[in-house]
C-alpha cells in the first residue's frame, strides 16, 4: 500500500497536481492521511527527489457530552429551565434530576446571575425572564465547521465540552532531481557489481566517511531526583520520618471522606479525579472507623454540626487514582491512634499524585507532593509557623508570608508565600494547616492531640531551581536528554 501511495504522489505530482496539504490530498484520493505521509516520508528517502514542508493544523472537535449540550443545552442552562417559575425548585430536586454535578452548574448559573437562592425557603428561583446559552450556541458552531474565538474554546475545553488535537501536515513538490520512477539506492558495493561493471550505473547512498562512531552513555540523574533528595535530607535533618507511599490506587473514603471532604465537593468529580473501572470499589474498612466517619459527616461532632447530607457508603467505595499524598497521612494517623499509648510523631512524604488536570505550561494530570506532618499535645498555629519558617530555612528561603486560606481537612489554614529576588515578586509555595477535630477525633486521637501539616509540589522549585518555564520540558515526551545529561548538582538556595 505504501508504495502504491509513493507512485501515487510521483504521478500526480508529473501530471501537475499541486499538494498544499496532505490531509486535503488524501481526502481527494481516498487514502488515510497517516499513509499519504509516510509515503512521504520514504520517498524523502531519496535525496532531492522531493520537497516537503511541514505546517500544523488544529482540529477541533466535540466530546460526548458536548453532543448532548448542542441538543439539550449546558447544565446551567437546563438547572435554570428545570426551576419552577413560581414556586422555585430545591438543590436536592435539581441534583436528583439532573446528577452530581448539579452544584457545580449552580454555582456558576449563580454567578451569571441567573438564578438566586431564596434563604427562607432554601429554595433556588429564576433572577431572569430568559437566558442565552452562549456555549450551546458555541458548541453548534464548532459542529458546523464554523470557528470560535480562543477565549471561548478554551473555556469549553475546561467544561469537558470540546477538544482539541494539533498534527502535523504536509505540503509537497517536485524537487531538483524529481523522477517518476523510483530507484532504489544501493547501500554496499558488491562482488558481482564489480565483476559486470555494474557499479557504474548504480546510485549509492551518500556515505560520510568522517563521522564519528556513536558515543557510549549512561545513566543520569533527572533534576526532580536531585530536588527531591535535597528535599528528604531536609527532613530527615528535622528528624521526620518517611510514610509508605505505593498506594498509587485509593479508596475514596481515605483520600476524602476520613479527611472530612464532602461528597459532593467538586474534587469527587470525575472532570478532577481519575476513577478505577476494574476493580472498581474497594470493601475492607475498619467498620467502627467507618461508622464514625458516617457519623460526623451526617451529623457532626467534637463541636462540629457537620455536612447535614445523606452519607453514601458507595460512593466512599470508589477507588480513584490518589489525588494527594494526605491520603497517606490519613492511613498513618489513624495506625497512630490505635496504639495503646500515643506517642509524638513527625512523618513526611514524597511521591506522585494524580489529578484529571488541563495540561499546560505548569500543570501535568500527574505530579509529585512534598508533605510534611507533625502530631503532639497542644499544638498551635504558632508551633507551624516556626517549624515552616525552620523548614524553609534550611533551603536558604527566609522572607516569608503567610496568608489565611481555606481547607476542607484543616482549621486554620494558610498559604506560604516567599519573596523571589529573580522575579521581584511574591510566590507562593504552599499550603499548610492543622488537621480538624472532625477528621482527627473519630480516629481515636486524644482530644488535646493536634495535627500540624503542609504540603507543596515538587516540580514547581525544580523549574524554579534550573530555570525551566514550562513543566512539559521537565517530564514527559518532550524532554531534552542534553538538559538531562548536562544539569548541575543540586543546592536548594534562594
């Protein structure tokens, strides 16, 4: 087939055929575009024969659910066409009609001030006569062939309503030495060449008899290794000790609900988390522990009123690919307070967790999560502020900011940020808090027992470290082996 292909393109370019591009070529001839180019490809083969030149191209394409969104409308826009005009519709209404992912789409029909929440009733009525389902209108013009601005197929992108692939395609011409006829070039002189005189009609390919033999290598270290040793060697100067961390797969009742996550936070959903299909749920929990956690999610305790929902053992089943290493932290918690005696512990963690992310310049659906915990009596804010502050010392960082932040596990909570002298600005570095009574308590912990922990990524100071401004560059196809060879050792300095 493809050197049918090749003679295919050698005819039509004789007969005049003009290929400005390689897919519309093969729509025209009926082949597969993968075939017209690596047909291509061999026949640049031969030197001059041919001339290509590369372009991409973006195809923009809609998901299943943006299939459903052309026919049926966004979700905002079906939550604000399924409430009654008169007399409103609840959230657990909508949600029962139209799945988890009602909050989400509540929210932001909220915040185009679409609709409003009455507070007396709790009930959600229309703020406006009609509305104008902009990205439905969007979507239809992508199925039409029409195009969209960026700003807009961007947006529809992080919806999981469109995609999009860029390739590469193809413009091809005669070159100086074209012929319709393609001779093989011969790759050794031989006996018989020799013997016949043949050698003097025969093409050879070209031979470059001053190159040099191929160099030996070997292995090397990747930069995140080095950071991630200077990292461990921080900790273990503090005297922390190292958590087990190869359970890559989790439930979701340790990597949420034992944090006291809700279970209809919008990380649970599947545009944020990678779900297991085989085995699918996970059934073995420590059933007190369980029931505990049940209790103080439906109902609160320790001084909490809790979620006030219907808890769903199910959905605390599912097994999801570990979106952070707290999940861990949570299992060596909970071993902790089944000893009979509690004793001081200060564990850290440093492995890979996953999260359905956009990829872009700083962002990867799987990264690595430096953690840090420590658990003692009567803990305060003040404890965590002066242990960072030691931590972050010891990588030469000693301008910090600290910010108040928002936690579903930890109360306080607060956002590092330091002063980056490079980039005359401040950056943030991480997150931090102590652990909640609702998540501590129904493990067994001592009620003067306190939590604290923070936690920060491991590719963001590698970039920052070796001056790398897009993460793709750092992991992944893309990696430039040079770099890789060539990086420096590693010495965590501000």
């Amino acid at each position: 087939m493809s050197e049918a292909t090749q003679q295919r393109i050698l005819d039509d370019l004789h007969a005049g055929t003009v290929i400005a591009d390689t897919e519309q070529y093969a729509a025209n001839i009926q082949a597969d575009h993968q075939t017209v180019v690596g047909a291509m490809k061999s026949l640049e083969r031969y030197p001059e024969m041919i001339t290509t030149k590369p372009f991409d191209k973006t195809l923009v394409s809609l998901t299943e659910e943006g299939l459903v969104t052309v026919k049926e409308g966004t979700l905002d826009a079906r939550i604000f066409n399924g409430i009654d005009k008169t007399n409103g519709t609840t959230l657990a209404e909508l949600t029962a009609r139209f799945g988890p992912a009602t909050g989400q789409a509540q929210g932001r029909a909220m915040k185009n001030k679409w609709i409003r929440l009455d507070k007396a009733s709790g009930k959600l009525f229309r703020a406006v006569e009609t509305i104008v389902d902009e990205a439905q209108q969007q979507l239809a013009a992508i199925q039409a062939g029409q195009t969209v601005p960026d700003s807009a197929l961007a947006e529809l992108r992080k919806l999981k309503l469109a995609a999009s692939r860029t390739y590469t395609a193809y413009a091809i011409g005669k070159g100086d030495k074209f012929s319709t006829k393609i001779v093989k070039p011969e790759s050794d002189l031989t006996t018989a060449m020799l013997t016949k005189d043949a050698w003097r009609e025969v093409t050879f390919k070209d031979k470059n008899l001053k190159a040099l033999g191929a160099p030996t290598s070997g292995g090397y270290l990747h930069p995140l290794l080095k950071v991630r040793t200077q990292f461990r060697n921080i900790f273990l100067e503090m005297g922390f000790s190292e958590m087990p961390t190869n359970n890559f797969v989790e439930s979701s009742f340790w990597n949420f609900d034992a944090l006291f996550q809700p279970q209809q936070h919008p990380a649970r959903d599947s545009h944020d988390t990678f779900f297991i299909k085989d085995p699918s749920t996970s059934t073995q929990f420590p059933e007190d522990y369980l029931k505990r956690v049940h209790e103080i999610h439906e109902k609160g305790g320790y001084g909490s009123i809790g979620y006030r929902y219907d808890w769903s053992r199910a959905e605390a089943q599912k097994n999801i690919l570990r979106t952070h290493t707290t999940a861990v932290s949570t299992r060596m918690l909970y071993q902790l307070a089944q000893q009979k005696e509690f004793k001081p512990v200060k564990y850290f963690s440093i492995d890979r967790v996953f999260r359905n992310e956009a990829l872009d310049a700083t962002h990867l659906a799987e990264f690595h999560q430096i953690e840090g915990l420590v658990a003692d009596r009567n803990l305060t804010l003040g404890d965590l502020i002066g242990l960072l502050s030691q931590f972050f010392k010891k990588m030469g960082i000693e301008k910090l900011r600290f910010k108040p932040a928002f936690n579903p596990y930890t109360e306080p909570s607060m956002e590092v940020y330091s002063y980056h002298e490079g980039l005359k600005k401040w950056v943030e570095l991480g997150n931090s808090g102590i652990f909640r009574p609702e998540m501590l308590r129904p493990m067994g912990l001592p009620e003067d027992v306190s939590v604290i922990a923070w936690g920060l990524s491991l590719e963001r100071p590698t970039m920052i470290k070796y001056k790398i401004d897009n993460i793709r560059a750092l992991v992944g196809h893309k990696v430039d082996f040079n770099v890789i060879r060539s990086n420096p050792i590693c010495r965590l300095d501000h």
